[in-house]
C-alpha cells in the first residue's frame, strides 16, 4: 500500500453551552449549541432565539502526509 497525502473528516465534537459560528454554508451564522445526541445538534440562533434540530454536519478536517490510503474495512 503507497502513502498518500490524505485529508480526513471527522464529526465535530459539539458541547452543549458552545457559542459557534459556522461560516461557508446555508447556515452561516452564530449560534449556541443546546443539545446534542448521537445524530442530533439542536442550535439556537442569539438574535431570533429560533430553535432547529439539525442531523450532525459540522465536520473538523486534518491532513496527514505519507497516509496509507484506502484503509481495509478494519482499520
């Protein structure tokens, strides 16, 4: 297997209390985060006070040089 340089995704840890600010999509903006489940973040927007429960989407990425890539199932 030959080393790659490889960028990898990983969910983003979301605390409930965290002030965030997600930039770059259709939900750009400042938000807090009220809730969060397996599969779940419920944010709310400080302005509007508006609630919405979204399916987790906010990702956190690195990149790793000499990477083995793809990885068996199993790694």
């Amino acid at each position: 297997m030959a080393d790659h340089r490889v960028t990898i995704f990983r969910p983003y840890p979301f605390a409930a209390g965290q002030k965030i600010r997600i930039e770059g999509t259709r939900r750009r903006g400042d938000w807090e985060v009220l809730k969060v489940s397996e599969n779940k973040v419920t944010l709310r927007c400080p302005v509007s006070y508006r609630e919405f429960e979204w399916d987790i989407f906010c990702y956190a990425a690195e990149e790793q040089d000499h990477a083995p890539w793809p990885l068996k199932q199993s790694e």
